[in-house]
C-alpha cells in the first residue's frame, strides 16, 4: 500500500523547512550522521544538507522555499554550480523545494546531469516538490512527526500495538527457517487516498495505516486478516472513506500474496464504495488491468494521463493495458517523453516486454538498474534478466567463461534474488516464482544448501506448485537420493506433457530397485514428442538396467540408435559410457576416437565435458587437454578446471597462462 497521498502541511519559514529535510534525508539516505551545514550566515556552497547514501556516494541537499512558484533553470543551474564548490565533491544534488511537482523543472535536472556526465565532476541532479516529499516523509514516521507533529495518532499507537502482537509470531516464522549449520506479477501498488484532516483523525483510519503499513513491511498474511476481521466488525459503522481505505488495503495484501484477479475486483469495490477519493480513479484503472480488462483500462488511463501529463503511475498503467494488444513498436511513444526514465514506467516496460515473451526486456531492466540502482523492484528485474541471460549462455552454466555478462554482475543478481527469498520467509510469505527464481540462481552458484533452504521452506508454503516440487527433485537427484525423489514426486500422475517429472520418477525407481517399474513408465510415455534429453535419459536408464541383465542388450539397444543417428554426439558418449561400464577398453576407445571426430568450434562445453569424464577413465588425458584447454573459465572453480588441471599433470604438460591473448598454451616440461 502506498502512502504516497497522505497530505502534509508546508513549512512556516524556512528554518522549520530546512530541520524537517534533514529528518526526512537522514531516513531517506539511511545515514544517522545526516548533518546541516555550518549556521547562518556562514558560506554553504549551495549545500544545506550532507549525508552519504553509502560510502562511495556523497550527497548534497539544499533547501527552497517556493509555496506556488517554480523553481527556474536559471536557480537550479545557479545552485548546482555553487554545489560544485562544497568540499569534499558531491556525487548526488537535491534540491528540495515547497512548491508543486514540476515535469519541466524534472527534466531540466536530467538534462544537467547529462551535462555533468561528460566532465570529470558528474553529478546527479534532482528536484523535489512538495509532493516528492509527502511521498518520501510517508515511509518515515520520524519525517512525518517532523513535518506534522499532529499526525494522526491514532497510526502510530496502532502500529505499535500490532508490531509487539506480531513479534512473537515472526520470531517463530524465523527460527523455524534457519538453517542448521521462477512469472512476476503485474507490478503495480494501489494508490493510497487523500484524506481531509478532519477525515483522516478517525482511530478506524488509524488502524487501517498501520496494517497497511505491515503490509509494505512483509507481514502480509497476518495484516490481511486483521484488515479482514476490521471489514467484519467495523463496516456497518463506518463513514465511506474509512470504507474505501479498508478496501484498498485488503487488495494491496491480495495483490502481494499475488492474488491479482482478487484485488483488482476489491479495488473495484473501493471505486464504487467511494468515487469521489482523489485517488479512486487511479484504484480504478488498476483494478481494470488486474481484472484483465485492459480495454476499459486503456481508455481510463489515457483520459487520466491527457488530464495530468506527469504522472508516471497511469503512463506504467497504460503501457501494462497493451499486453493483450502486441504493440510492442512504438509503445513508449504513448506516454509523455519525460515519463519514460521514470521508475514506475521503466518496470512496466520491462514487465510488458516480459509476458510478451520480448527478450528486449533484459535490456530495459539493466539499463533501469543503472539509473535506479536502490529501487527494490528494478533490482529485481534487473537480477532476473542477468539470470535469465546466463540460462542462455550453455557454457558459463557449466563452468565455461562468462561472456554476457560479468561474474561480478552474476554474483550480484544471485545475491539480490536470494536476499529477496530469505526476506519474505522471514516475514511469513513467499511468492512461487521468487522462491523459484532465487533457487535456480542459488543452483547456477553451486549453493545447494541455500538453494534446499528456500525451497524447502516455500514449498511447505505451497505444496502443489510444480515447478518447486520440480526444483526440489533435480537437487534430491543430484544428491543421489532415489527415496527423496519418489518421495518429492509421489502425488505426480505419469504424463508426457510433464517430462520432467516422467524422467526424475524413472531414474529414482531404476535406482531404488524398482527396474520393472522404470522399464514400464518408459515404455508408456516414451513418445517421439517428448524433448530430446528426456528421450536420451530415459535411454541411459534402460541400458544401465539392461547392463546388470543382459550385456549384449545393452549394446545392441545403443547401436541400433546410432545407426539411425550416426552424428549424435550424445549418444556416441552414452556408448563408451556403456563400454566402460563393461570395463572393455579396447572398443571403448575406439567409440571415443568416433565421438572425437564429431567435435569442432561449436561443440557445447557440457559435451566437451561429458567426453572428458570418459576419457579420463581411458587415462586419455591428452584428449582432455585437447577438448578443453581454453573453453573453461579459470577465474573460478568449476569441474572443467579441475579436470584439465589434472589432466596436465598426469600428462607431464603443464599450463602457461597468457594474460594477453586471455587462452591456454600449452607447454612440454
């Protein structure tokens, strides 16, 4: 829920203006050592405020009063300049001011910092009006009392009372997460309303702001139920607006337990329980595109867009309405221009390219992150798109160089998605699909153990979602746990159209003894339309039963498949695996010296590396020098390092490392 319309009075004089900021940046920056600059009278160099956001970026705030009047280019450049004096040099300007939100003064500050960007002081330049800080001082009950003493005390009472109610409970979610030693949903946030203060001083709109406020905190299910149990007891004596915010908050907890037909018809609900709220039309449109009506919700956001231009909430409205239309050209061009750096329109953009199934999104998300490298939900994005970028990068997945993008980007992305899990488990919830998508990053870094925590914990939460159950039964599989897989997949009807599944079932009951059982779901679901590598495991499972029954079998079974597929490399390893397996030397070579021949520059590393492992029980080690000297990343560990290591060893050759050419060379000792 967004406190963004919570209606704050202005400053009196400059001086309360100027400690209220200071309040409101300590909390914004999250720096307790936030300080004014020096007393009046004293030079300030255009800086009335200093904090730092972190300790690689300074920042500069400097204080305007203006009531209705603009603040002018000219004033702005005028205060920049002087900032460039303050010592030492600031990374961030914020000029704060009591006047009304500006687009044109918005983009003016853009403009300078794209100036800036181009000398050796760049700067980031930002203007907040009056309506930037009621909905930044809304987060912070310190900045609210700083800047309305007599804010409704009816809010914070409640929050305390529900915050010492809630800890025990959360306590308990806690400890039972710690640990012994995958598609988003729309991204939108009910607007909150914009009370008269007369209205909003009700002890029932103060408990409505303090479960709200729970909500944005993560403790979703147990606001949710109180919010649900205030609807039960209070609603008949209720005034309408207290309605409409009961409303709203209810859906806001919907839509983040990602329930969003449910909340769009609750903030349906809330329109017509009180259309005349300031922000009742916005809940509105949202309600359109949660319910899917993206028609009806095209043509009210572009009325309340032609209304007020600089809202960048209804242009990320409006952008979502077109997912049901394809326009994926020139989409942007139906938002006002100053709109389309804005966050809201940046993640809606980016979640519009994504349910397209548009890989430009990737692209979008990364260059939001740049601009809005703090922002939760771009960070999240961000983090998918660099995920889903190295899925598509077979070889860095297998220990090849990371060539899309860097390893300090990919390190980054699988911390930001697991920070994200372990938050909403602490809180009580989990989506799916974060808990999905924090498990297959944790799993690309090789973290099991974080990786089985999430899951564990998330498909307790939702023990029907088939992609975690899925997830959960790949990492039981690589742990060699045939009992954990059946167990994991005991409620999984045999079907083709869950090949997956069909494969994990057939290995672990060939593996826990029940060959009979294998045999005959492959023989059942073993169709052509079945993907390739299901096909092919279900293949290595019959020959690994056939080999303890009857050898000849065996062989002939994979003869036979590559005689009709003589150029396939997988199954030409599967079959010195199986020569192997019967410890003939003699005609496992020479099944290798014929997978040998299929390999040139585009063979995968993963192939490669299946190749190495067979060759390495043949003590062919100059065939794995071969195959991977450099195709493997050497900037950290990954089985493919570790076997052309060894392998250099056991040959006597040895490894020289050429910084410039960035590839092995291989030197005779």
């Amino acid at each position: 829920m967004s406190f963004s319309s919570i209606s704050l009075p202005k400053p009196k004089n400059w001086q309360d203006f100027e400690d209220q900021m200071w309040v409101l940046f300590s909390n914004v920056l999250n720096d307790p050592n936030t300080q004014k600059n020096g007393r009046s009278g004293q030079k300030q160099n255009g800086v009335d405020i200093f904090g730092h956001r972190n300790e690689h970026c300074f920042v500069g705030i400097q204080c305007k009063e203006k009531y209705d009047s603009q603040v002018t280019e000219q004033e702005l450049r005028s205060e920049v300049n002087k900032s460039k004096n303050f010592i030492p040099r600031i990374d961030e300007f914020f000029l704060v001011t009591t006047a009304p939100r500006d687009q044109k003064v918005q983009e003016i500050a853009r403009v300078i910092t794209s100036e800036l960007s181009q000398t050796d002081h760049p700067i980031h330049v930002y203007v907040w009006g009056w309506d930037d800080i009621e909905e930044k001082a809304a987060h912070y009950p310190k900045a609210l009392n700083a800047i309305e003493p007599t804010w409704n005390p009816y809010v914070e009472e409640g929050f305390n009372k529900l915050s010492a109610q809630f800890q025990e409970m959360s306590m308990h979610v806690k400890s039972s997460l710690l640990p012994s030693d995958g598609t988003r949903p729309l991204s939108y946030t009910p607007e909150g309303t914009k009370l008269n203060e007369t209205d909003e001083n009700t002890p029932l709109h103060g408990q409505v702001t303090a479960y709200q406020k729970l909500i944005d905190e993560g403790e979703i299910p147990s606001a949710l139920k109180q919010l649900e149990k205030l609807k039960s007891e209070k609603w008949s004596g209720a005034s309408r607006s207290e309605r409409y915010r009961i409303l709203v908050g209810i859906a806001s907890a919907k839509l983040k337990l990602g329930l969003q037909e449910d909340a769009g018809n609750i903030l349906l609900d809330a329109y017509n329980e009180c259309p005349e709220h300031e922000k009742a039309q916005k809940n509105r449109v949202t309600g359109l595109l949660l319910t899917k009506n993206f028609k009806e919700a095209r043509a009210l956001a572009q009325k309340l867009l032609e209304e007020d231009p600089g809202d960048a909430y209804t242009a990320s409205v409006l952008i979502q309405s077109y997912i049901d239309d394809g326009t994926d050209d020139n989409l942007l061009s139906m938002v006002p221009a100053d709109l389309h750096e804005t966050v809201e329109v940046y993640t809606a953009y980016a979640n519009y390219l994504r349910t397209r199934g548009n890989s430009e999104w990737k692209k979008v998300a990364k260059a939001a992150a740049v601009k809005y490298p703090h922002d939760r939900m771009i960070k999240l994005f961000s983090a998918e798109a660099i995920l889903d970028l190295i899925c598509n990068d077979k070889d860095a997945m297998v220990g090849g160089p990371f060539n899309i993008v860097s390893r300090e980007e990919f390190k980054k992305a699988v911390d930001d998605l697991y920070s994200e899990a372990r938050e909403a488990l602490e809180k009580g919830f989990i989506l799916p699909s974060t808990a999905h998508n924090s498990v297959l990053a944790l799993r690309l870094a090789n973290d099991t153990s974080k990786a089985t925590e999430i899951l564990d914990a998330a498909i307790e939460q939702h023990p029907n979602d088939e992609n975690l159950r899925i997830q959960r039964a790949v990492i039981a599989y690589a742990e060699n746990d045939p009992k954990r897989v059946l167990e994991i997949l005991k409620n999984v009807l045999p079907d083709p159209e869950h090949p997956e599944e069909l494969g994990l079932t057939a290995w672990a009951l060939a593996d826990s003894g029940q060959e009979g059982k294998a045999i005959s779901l492959i023989s059942e679901n073993e169709v052509n339309t079945l993907p390739e590598h299901v096909r092919l495991h279900f293949l290595a499972i019959r020959i690994r039963i056939y080999l303890d029954k009857d050898e000849k079998l065996a062989l002939d079974t994979i003869a036979q498949r590559i005689a009709t597929e003589p150029e396939n490399l997988a199954l030409r390893i599967l079959q010195i695996r199986t020569y192997n397996a019967l410890k003939d030397k003699n005609h496992a070579n020479e099944a290798l010296e014929k997978a040998l021949a299929l390999i040139d520059c585009k063979t995968a590393l993963s192939s490669r590396l299946d190749l190495c492992f067979e060759a390495r029980k043949l003590k062919r080690n100059e065939v794995i020098i071969d195959l991977l000297k450099g195709k493997v990343a050497t900037d950290y560990e990954n089985e493919g390092i570790f076997l052309l290591i060894q392998a250099l060893i056991n040959s006597s050759l040895w490894l020289e490392f050429d910084s410039n050419a960035l590839k092995f060379v291989t030197v005779k000792l």
